[in-house]
C-alpha cells in the first residue's frame, strides 16, 4: 500500500505538543509552526528517538522534511548535553577518549551486542585508541556496533562517545573492504540483569521532564508543497518515473525500483503538479485553499 502521510508525535520545547497527522515529505518547520512554534530561539530538533534519532539544527529543519520512516520531532535546546556531545566532532572525541577512559568497562557491560553474545568490547577499542592502527585486530570488533548509543547516553560515567568512535572506525574499515565475520552466538548469562530502566534513561539524557506532558488529539495538516525524498529506505535510491509538469494525484507511483534491486517505492503524498526532480521530487499542490 502507499505510504503518502505519518503521525507525527511533536514534544520538548514546543508551546502545543500535539500529534500531527502529515503528508511525506512536508518540511519540519512547518510542522513545528502548525503546533505552535517553539517556547525557545535556539533550539535543535531531534527526529525520531533520542537515542538513535538525528540531530537538526532550527536552519536545516527549513529544508528537512518528513520521511516514511520518521515517527517523532523532539525539540530541545542548543545547550542541551544531547546535542553538545553530538556535534564535539570525531578529533575531540578521539581525544577526549585517550585521555580520560577510566576502562570501567561499563560501555561492555551494557552493550546490547556483547550481551547477545557478540564479541565486541567497547573498551577495549577505547583503550587501543593511545596507538590508532587500524590493523590493529580490536578494532574489527566495531563492525559488530549496532550505533545504539548505550554506550554514551547511560553506561559511560565520563560522557565519553564508544559509539562515534566505532562509527569511524566501521566507516575506516569498510573503505577498506573489510566485513562483519559471522559467529555463533550464545547469550550472556548476566543479560537479563542489565536491562535498562527507562526513567532512569530519561533522567541521564535530560529529558525526563517532558514525559508529563500530554500530547493533544491528533491533528490533520495539509501542505501547497511537498518534497519527496527517492531515498526513505534501504539499498538504493528510487528512480523518476515522472516528468516535471506532470500531473499527480496522491498515492500514485512517482519512484520505481528495478527487478531483483533492493529498494522501496515512492509514491505522491499530495495532488498536484511536478515542479522539480532531483534528489527529492517537489509536487506543488493544485488546491489554492491548502491549510
């Protein structure tokens, strides 16, 4: 079935959290002035998850805009420790991790992969980051990191980042060539002593206070544009099959994949006209009364 709108939940620094019931490819400011704007100047928006959602900043979310696979904006602040350990940038974090890892072992003894059984030990590429060889054998064990963030945003009492430095070394290792060995997994035994309480989780990321507040019903927004991604999914992009001034209709096959290609199809979220194909195909609506 196509998939042409999404709820949206919108919380955080927001003066109306509400659900949004919105057409793919609507831009994230627009659905953040729909519910009222935000209460701060300064703010980042979280899409999706704090814990594996992406950062955007108040500018970019002019241009960004909803995807098929998004379910949630949290709007937070630009000071937010969230956002502040995210954009340090991988230099300071390599540093920061050569100079003030404790080998706690903390990151390891939360780490999702590890109690399932794989082998990888955050710490222990930590600690091999005082002589960064990438032949070093430690370091293939990045390539089992999920990018959970465990390792960051609850097990590691310094606020040091496993998780960005495994992601440069899996982005080092795969130019290279270099791929995941398969193993046979056995669970580790302390597994289910290590679940991780959300409020606890909550409190460390600094958001706990926003799970008072109550979303309102759900409302429906329309858009005059839309921006539709040909990359919302896995594998490769989907290819136009439209033309610029082309006359669509919501739900119609604008994005195709070829046979035996792993990708997913694109579809019209609105009614309109094709006005721009590139990365994105932007449909500007028909309908002169669109609110």
């Amino acid at each position: 079935m196509p998939v042409t709108r999404k709820f949206i939940s919108i919380l955080g620094e927001i003066k109306n959290p509400s659900i949004l019931n919105v057409p793919i490819g609507i831009p994230i400011s627009q659905c953040i002035k729909a519910v009222g704007g935000a209460t701060i100047d300064d703010y980042v928006v979280i899409v999706g998850g704090p814990m594996m959602g992406k950062f955007i900043t108040k500018e970019e979310s002019q241009q960004k805009v909803i995807t098929k696979t998004d379910g949630a904006l949290i709007i937070i602040s630009k000071d937010h420790i969230l956002y502040k350990r995210k954009s340090l940038g991988i230099e300071k974090i390599i540093k920061l991790a050569k100079s003030s890892c404790i080998q706690c072992s903390y990151c390891t003894d939360f780490c999702p992969r590890y109690l399932l059984g794989h082998k990888i030990r955050p710490h222990r590429i930590m600690r091999a980051l005082t002589c960064l060889d990438e032949d070093n054998e430690i370091f293939n064990e990045a390539l089992l990191c999920s990018e959970c963030r465990v390792c960051e945003n609850y097990a590691c009492p310094m606020g040091l980042s496993p998780r960005e430095v495994n992601s440069y070394i899996k982005t080092k290792l795969r130019s290279k060539g270099k791929k995941i060995n398969q193993q046979l997994l056995e669970e580790n035994d302390l597994r289910k002593f290590r679940l991780i309480p959300t409020e606890r989780l909550l409190i460390k990321l600094g958001l706990y206070k926003y799970t008072t507040q109550k979303l309102q019903t759900y409302k429906e927004i329309n858009a005059d544009i839309v921006s539709i991604p040909l990359k919302q999914h896995i594998g490769v992009p989907a290819k136009p099959i439209v033309n610029i001034g082309d006359k669509v209709r919501e739900g119609q096959l604008i994005g195709d994949i070829d046979k035996n290609t792993l990708g997913a199809r694109i579809h019209a979220s609105i009614t309109g006209t094709v006005a721009h194909i590139g990365e994105n195909i932007v449909i500007k609506s028909d309908n002169k009364e669109v609110i």
